[in-house]
C-alpha cells in the first residue's frame, strides 16, 4: 500500500499537479531515499518512453510533418559531384562544339540556371509555417522575466542574462542561422536550460525538421527543463493536421 501511495506521487509530480510545497517536500524525500529516488527514476523513464511513443506514432500520421521530414532529407543528403561534372561536359562542347552548343545545349543550361531559385522558393513556402512557428514560440518563455530556475542571481553578475535576451531577439526576428551562430560562439550557453531549446526552434525556424525534432524532443522528454512545458506544446502543435 505504501508503494502505491508513492506511485501515485510520482505520477502528480509527473503531471505537475503537486502545489509548491507538496513538490517542494517530495524533492526532498527524493534525497533523503536512494532506494525511492531509484523508483522514481524508473518510472521517469518509463513515462518518458511512453510519451515520447505516443509522440512519434502522431508525427508519423501527420502527413505534411512527414512531407517535410522527406524535404529535409532529401535536402541534406543531395551531392555536389554530378552537378560539378555536368558543368565539366558543358565547358568542354562550349570550346570543341561552340555551334551546337548555340542552339541546342544553350537553352537548356537557361532552363537549368533557373531551377535552383524555382526549388528556393518551394522549398520557403513549405518551410513558411514552420518559420511562423518558430518565431511565434520564441516569444514563450517559462518564467516573466526571462531567466530559468537557479540563473536569476547570476544574471545580475555578468553578462549571461544579456547573452540570452540577444538569442530571443534574433529567433523572434526569424534570424534563425544567425542564431545558430551565436549559440556556438558563447559555449556558457550549453549550462543553461535554453541552450537546447533554442537550437530546436533554430533548426525548426530554418525548415531542418529532423535536426530540429532532436533537440525538441529531448527538452520535452526531460521535466526538470526549464522548458519542458513549452517543448511538449509544441510538440503538440506539430501533430495537429
């Protein structure tokens, strides 16, 4: 009977039912048992395997996230080594076949030229509802002002909190490879609850649906982030048709 009554507490801690002192005692029972810290890891994973089934099974049944997916793949796994030789062959008839080339290669080359801008701008209008997304939860953030647990002290010491507003502008303003940027050049970030968070919706905002579900997907799967309400919204939002 005991067991239970701890499951059950497990399970309201979960679902984040407990009150500020409820969670705030439970955490420390947590510390002062080993053996009921073990099981309450256990069912951690347990409940995160599950939840993250669940999600995966309604990526998979949501036909445009799948279309998208594909994109991306296809996207990334495209090679430069044809298209290098194909314009090798076009130089070589441009100086031994000058005339054929005039009339018959000529207009093709034309028609090849336009299609990478033809592809850039599918390729956007796929991406468009992602991009608002993206920038539209960027301006979600878990606590009024700005900062995550254990970081508001610090903040007022340095420069982090400044570090962390510009990543918000820049996502905010669908700067999303500038971010990305700017995430690498500040590794202090990777200590922080956001640092995973913001590469998600980068990589999200950029159209890169498979980098991005990475990184979502481990925010949400973890409760002690900071984001990890955000993040299962999201997820949320991805799978609606």
């Amino acid at each position: 009977m005991e067991d239970f009554k701890w499951w059950e507490k497990f399970e309201s801690y979960y679902r984040k039912e407990m009150s500020s002192k409820e969670k705030m005692e439970f955490e420390a029972a947590l510390k002062g048992n080993p053996e009921l810290n073990e099981q309450f890891e256990e069912y951690l994973r347990v409940a995160n395997a599950l939840s993250c089934m669940v999600t995966r099974a309604k990526l998979a049944a949501n036909p445009e996230f799948r279309k998208a997916i594909a994109i991306d793949s296809n996207n990334r796994n495209r090679k430069p080594f044809f298209r290098k030789w194909g314009l090798a062959l076009l130089a070589i008839a441009f100086v031994v076949f000058f005339s054929l080339w005039w009339f018959i290669l000529r207009p093709q080359a034309i028609e090849s030229s336009e299609t990478p801008a033809t592809s850039v701008e599918m390729a956007k209008a796929e991406h468009m509802d992602y991009r608002q997304i993206a920038i539209e939860f960027a301006g979600k953030r878990p606590f009024d002002d700005g900062m995550t647990r254990g970081g508001a002290m610090d903040s007022r010491t340095n420069s982090l909190k400044e570090v962390l507003d510009k990543c918000h502008v820049l996502l905010s303003e669908g700067e999303f490879a500038e971010t990305i940027e700017f995430m690498k050049n500040h590794p202090e970030l990777t200590q922080r609850s956001e640092f995973t968070w913001i590469f998600g919706l980068s990589y999200l905002g950029k159209g890169e649906i498979s980098k991005a579900l990475v990184y979502i997907e481990e925010v949400a799967d973890n409760r002690f982030n900071d984001y990890f309400s955000i993040a299962r919204e999201l997820q949320t939002r991805l799978t609606e048709n």
